[in-house]
C-alpha cells in the first residue's frame, strides 16, 4: 500500500509492500520459465537422439574387422602387380589404362578401409600371420586366394609386350576371382552397413574388370 508522506509530500511503500523498482528472482518471470521448459524438452529430446541412434547402429563384428583387415593387405598387392605391369612401355594401352585405374581405386579403397577400421577402434591391418579365420578359411595370410607368388611377381617384371598383357590379365584375373570369394562373403555376414555395401561393390566392380580385361586382352593380342 502506497502513502504520502506528510513532512516530504512523497509517495511511500507500507513495509512489506513489494516495490515496482524491486528487482524480482528470474523463476518469479513467467517468460523465463517458459523459456526454461523449452530449454530442457530440446535437450533432453537431443541426449534420447544420440542414445537412441547409437543403440540403433550395430558394433562391427569379426567379419567386419577381418575382412577389412585381410582385404587391405589383398589390395596391397593388385596395387603392386599393376605397378609391375606399368613399367612396361610396350604393353597394350588400353590395360595400361585398367592397370591405372587399379593403382588410383583400390588405394583410394585402401585408405576408406583404414580409416574404416580406425573408427572401430580396431588395428590397421592384419598383424599375425593368418588370414580369413573370420569367414572360417583360416590360411596363411600369403597364400590368401588369388594373390600372386614371389615367381609369379618376378615373371611378370621380366615380361614385355604381349607376354606382360597375358601375365598380367592372368594374375589379376586370379587376384580378384579370390578377393570376390572373400566379398562376397563380408557382404553377407558383416554386421555394419558400410562394410556390407563396400563388399558388394568390391565384389561386383571387380567381377566386371575380370570380363573388361579378358575382353581386351582377346582384342589387343589374337
């Protein structure tokens, strides 16, 4: 209740009385709370999100990680068996350019897979000597299907010509007829979706370079 003071002629506040100059507690705003409410909806609705989608989204498993793991080294060497091959300025230009198209894309797929592995927390390669134990074929990790022996290797970087064509179509045609049999398997029974579809298009680009070499070879060398 406001007064008049009598002496000063000024209004004055009965004690008690709240001030309108009184600064007020911010939970005493009804904006603020409402403000507030919403404030905590949007975060609590985010943490359910993150949960949520997190539970969702399987942990990779030992196909997961072994395929990735096996099919880096496995590319390591298609990459080496095209680089031996491009050495040879006499080969057939249009493998050479298969060739090329080996060294960029299955580097590039190298690089995916590290940095696929890296997200799984998991090691960068394959670091004991037995490869393909996660689709029940354990083998030495040398003689994992399809890749080339030391004299295979060797024949190929002392071919020239025609005999570097056929070597090569020979080596990588075995070379991707195994990763295939190890994709197509990864495709299968892998638990995350990246390294299911990665298979898949390994498996199916690779099946297509398989016919576009023999293809070619047959036309460049009768």
């Amino acid at each position: 209740m406001t007064t008049i003071d009598d002496e000063t002629g000024t209004a004055a506040t009965e004690p008690g009385e709240p001030d309108d100059n009184t600064v007020r507690p911010w939970w005493h705003s009804p904006l603020n709370l409402v403000s507030l409410g919403i404030a905590v909806m949007l975060l609590f609705g985010a943490l359910g999100w993150v949960v949520g989608n997190n539970q969702a989204l399987p942990d990779p498993n030992a196909t997961d990680i072994g395929f990735l793991q096996d099919m880096r080294w496995h590319h390591d060497q298609a990459v080496e068996i095209a680089w031996i091959y491009l050495n040879d300025e006499n080969v057939d230009p249009s493998l050479r350019t298969i060739a090329e198209e080996i060294v960029y894309g299955q580097s590039i797929e190298t690089g995916m897979m590290v940095q696929m592995l890296r997200h799984f927390g998991a090691a960068e390669a394959n670091e004991t000597d037995l490869a393909m134990a996660w689709m029940n074929e354990p083998t030495p990790i040398q003689r994992m299907p399809g890749l080339a022996s030391e004299n295979d290797l060797a024949a190929l970087q002392v071919a020239s010509g025609g005999d570097a064509d056929r070597a090569f179509v020979t080596l990588m045609t075995a070379h991707h007829q195994g990763g295939i049999h190890m994709a197509q398997y990864a495709a299968q029974h892998a638990a995350t979706a990246e390294v299911r579809t990665m298979a898949r298009q390994m498996a199916a680009s690779q099946a297509e370079e398989i016919d576009e070499i023999a293809t070619l070879l047959a036309a460049s060398r009768p």
